[in-house]
C-alpha cells in the first residue's frame, strides 16, 4: 500500500474548538475520510440539542460525520472505514484496544500539555491554576491507557501573565495544528522514534468541578488570581444574595479579613494573605462590567463582603 503522506486515509477523532485547527490543517494536507464526533447534547439555558464544534466544521468541509453512542458502534466503524491511521484531539472518550489495533500507523492524540504532566481532561485550565510559567503540546501514540503513550514530538509554549484559560488553549490549538501536521508527515514516512514517558514524572488534570469554580477568597491573593484565570469565564463568588463571575483581576499588597471589600472606588477585595484588584466581571443582571462600574452601580460599603 502506498501510504505517503498525501495518499494516507485517514480517520479524525474530535469534539470541542479545541480540535478545529487540527481538523482544518488535517483536510488540507491529507485524505481525511471521516470525522468522529460525541453525539450532540443539550447545551446553553435553553438545553437545545447543537452539533458539537467538529461536527459544523466538518460539515463546512464537507467531510462525513460519525457520532457513535456505544463502544461497539465505535468498533464497527472504524473496522469498515478501516483507515491507515486514527488522528484524536479532544475527542472526550477513551478508545478501546479493538481501535488502536485496526489502522496500520496507529492512533495518534494532541495533548495539550507537556507529557507526562497533566495527563487528564483538564491540563490547560490546572497548567494555569498551578501558577506554571510553561506549558505545551504532545503528539503521542495512544494506548489503552489514558495520555500515556509513547511521545512523538513535543512543543513548548509561554504561558503568559495575561493569559486565561480561552486565550491559551486557543493559542495551543493553533499551534498544535501546525505540530501535528508536521509530525503525521513524518511518522507517516518512517522518520520518527516514539519515545515512551516517564511515568515516575507522571501528574493529573482532573476534570474541573463544580464546587472549585467558587472563588475561595481565603486563599493568597495571586492563587485567587491564577484560579480566576485558570477557570476563566467561570470562577465565581455572591454578593448581596447573587452570583458574580469574575473575569479579570490582579494581585495587590493590601491587606484585611477574607473577601471584605477595602476601598471606596475600586473593587478591592482581601485575601487571606494580600488582595486582589477586579478589573472585569459579569453582574449579577449578567452584564459584562468593569469594576469601578460595579462599585458605582452597587456601591458596596467598605467592609462589606463576598460570601
């Protein structure tokens, strides 16, 4: 069979924007002749049923849309598309032994992180919580077990003081592409060594719940901060009886008890060791605001809390 880059069929596994760049990248480099995605779900207040990221892409370009519920639908497909490799990249499922051994080149995944830290479904969001100063992405090949394959290439990437957890997935994703283009050209052709992780350097990136996006004001101020980054739009605290999610904030040498607000004019709240400064949050009216415009249209009194 020739299997040159070009002439390769095959099979892209994905679910989430994280996934669009590498999906796009992928059609125009290679014979891409199929997506799998998760089956739609109900999303948004009004629980309607939407196509998932990857399936309105794939439509764009028009390529053919998988959305198997079961394992042995999985199995079956991807027995009778029988693809010289599988490409995953946020997919949200594990694949199953029966998968990984049908294509010939095998599977292969883009992790969002430098592997083996931060194996899991979250590692850009805990990269960022964790006060890390760097990040990445993995191409590796899939095994049966969860992120820890051999690793084919590798990439490094900055994690900015300004950046959340939206801007630098989407800067992962972008780049990721690129990266793993390059490296299915290459273990396509024979030119790569898979090299297998170091499991005793092993971490975990659980998925988020929902009781860490409260914001826990007793924390020290740039923990409050990272996790307010990290968790990005999401990381919330009440006021008054309401919900606020706060976007945007910045470490300060001030100090007071716990999640009492210290100034008159800026939203400054105390930490357990300094405060933060709000820059940007969503009201309790879900109104994008500034925090000097949240302190002139609630006016909070000094010493008034979050809860």
């Amino acid at each position: 069979m020739d299997c040159r880059p070009r002439t390769a069929r095959v099979l892209f596994m994905g679910t989430p924007d994280f996934a669009l760049p590498s999906l796009k990248a992928l059609s125009e480099e290679f014979e891409v002749q199929g997506v799998v995605s998760q089956p739609d779900r109900p999303a948004g207040r009004g629980k309607k049923v939407s196509p998932t990221p990857v399936k309105r892409l794939a439509k764009e370009l028009g390529l053919e849309v998988y959305q198997p519920e079961k394992k042995g639908e999985l199995i079956e497909l991807v027995e009778e598309l029988s693809p010289d490799c599988v490409v995953v990249v946020a997919y949200g499922r594990i694949l199953p032994k029966e998968v990984l051994e049908i294509p010939k080149y095998g599977a292969l995944n883009l992790h969002a992180s430098l592997l083996p830290k931060y194996r899991g479904a979250a590692p850009v969001q805990r990269a960022i919580i964790a006060g890390d100063r760097e990040t990445g992405n993995t191409v590796m090949l899939i095994n049966e077990r969860m992120d820890a394959g051999d690793i084919l290439a590798q990439q490094r990437e900055v994690i900015l003081p300004e950046d959340n957890a939206r801007t630098l997935s989407e800067r992962l994703a972008s780049k990721g592409a690129t990266l793993l283009v390059e490296t299915l050209k290459k273990w396509l052709g024979g030119g790569l060594k898979p090299v297998p992780q170091r499991e005793e350097e092993a971490t975990y990136a659980p998925p988020i719940s929902k009781e860490e996006l409260r914001i826990c004001w007793k924390a020290q101020a740039q923990s409050v901060v990272d996790r307010i980054r990290g968790l990005y739009p999401n990381a919330y605290t009440t006021f008054r009886g309401s919900r606020i999610k706060i976007l945007k904030a910045e470490p300060l040498e001030l100090q007071g008890e716990p999640a009492e607000i210290l100034e008159n004019k800026r939203l400054v709240v105390a930490c357990g060791r300094g405060a933060v400064l709000v820059r940007e949050l969503i009201s309790p009216k879900g109104k994008l605001m500034k925090g000097e415009d949240f302190m002139r249209g609630y006016s909070p009194s000094v010493g008034e809390r979050f809860t």
